[in-house]
C-alpha cells in the first residue's frame, strides 16, 4: 500500500523555515530587549540597589498591559504599527512585530524572578567591595541568574511557536497558515496532523535542547 502526500514535501519546509524565521528573529529581539528590561525592574524596585518607585510601577505597568492582552488582539491591535514598522501587514516579518512585542514583556517577567532569586549576600559583598552598579549586573546578576534565564527563554520559544502558528489565521505564513489554508479551509485532515507533528517535534527540540543547556550551566 502506497503512501501519498496532499502536498508536496517542499511545501510544509518552506513553511517550517517561514515558522523558524519568525521565531528566531523575535526570538532574539525578546532576548536583547528583555534581560536589560528585566535588569531595570530588578533594579528600581523596592530594596534595590538603584530604587525608583515611579519608574519601577510604571514600567511594571506597560509590562503587565502587554502580558494580559491575548496575542490575536494584540496581532489585530498593532496592525497599523505593524504597516509602519515592516510596510505590510501580511507575510513572515509582518508576524514578528508582533510577536517580538508579544514575547519582550513574558520573557522580562521571567527573567525577573530569576534574577530576583540570586542571593542578595552576593549583591552585599560585591557592593562592600566598591564595585560599580553595571559591574555587579554583569559579574554577580546575570551569572548567578543563567541558567534561569536560560529557561526561561526556552520556554518564551515555546510560547513563540505557538503564537507564530496562530498568527498564521491572518496570513502571517508559516506552519500555521498552511494547517488553516489547506487543512482546515479545504478539510485535509492529513495535512493537518503532518503539521501538528512538525510542531510537536519542532517544541520537543527547542524544550530538550534547552534543558540540557540549563544542567550543563547548573553543573559548572
């Protein structure tokens, strides 16, 4: 008995490769912008070491706004600075407006708490020792806080994954948009388990390879 495929095996990789775009390159500005985020709310809070109450509620403000809102109102809601940023509001890189600005704020708040965790003893001695702010947030902070942050990035790619699937209801391209244009709107059920698999094995990846890169940091 022969096994055909609806759809040719370079479609659902050219999907992947658009899902994989999409989350690397948000994916990466949630990293670069996150951890300086996540510095400033560990920094100007209560009992920190640079406290500023005002800024520390405001941020935590903007923060927390974006985190409550559901990613397909908040797709729907920056289409306009979606237009401005990426000149369409359709296609891969119209997704990762979005989504980057989706991902910031859940990862700040992660890497929060893993800086929060670091002993504060450290942070003592390192100041008892004349050392400067950016030098204690470089050489005690985020050393201490690594592996945690390290997780929680893995989860904030999960969490990507997800949300570049849906964004595929919008035309955004990628594993997403293939399962709704050919497996739902056209009732191909083998392309929609095909897909659900590639995600599946796509999240199995990215959650085991961030494990064993969180053990290998914890047992240095």
């Amino acid at each position: 008995m022969s096994f055909e495929l609806s759809l040719e095996p370079g479609t659902y990789l050219d999907a992947l490769l658009d899902t994989l775009q999409m989350v690397v390159v948000s994916g990466g500005f949630a990293l670069l912008a996150g951890i300086p985020l996540a510095v400033l709310l560990i920094a100007t809070a209560p009992g920190g070491f640079r406290p500023a109450p005002r800024i520390h509620r405001a941020v935590g403000s903007v923060v927390n706004g974006f985190r409550a809102t559901p990613f397909i109102v908040l797709l729907v809601a920056l289409i306009p600075f979606t237009r401005l940023v990426a000149g369409t509001t359709i296609g891969v890189w119209a997704a990762i407006v979005p989504l980057a600005i989706s991902a910031t704020p859940f990862f700040a708040r992660i890497a929060e708490v893993s800086l929060r965790e670091v002993d504060p003893g450290l942070i003592e001695a390192a100041q008892a020792m004349g050392c400067q702010r950016w030098h204690i947030v470089r050489h005690v902070l985020l050393p201490e806080a690594l592996p945690g942050i390290v997780g929680g990035f893995t989860i904030t790619l999960v969490a990507l994954i997800s949300s570049s699937a849906m964004a595929g209801a919008v035309g955004a391209g990628g594993l997403g948009d293939l399962a709704i244009r050919y497996g739902y709107q056209r009732f191909d059920t083998q392309v929609m388990v095909l897909v659900i698999a590639i995600l599946i094995a796509l999240v199995t990846l990215v959650q085991f390879s961030g494990d064993r890169l969180v053990h290998w940091l914890r047992s240095r």
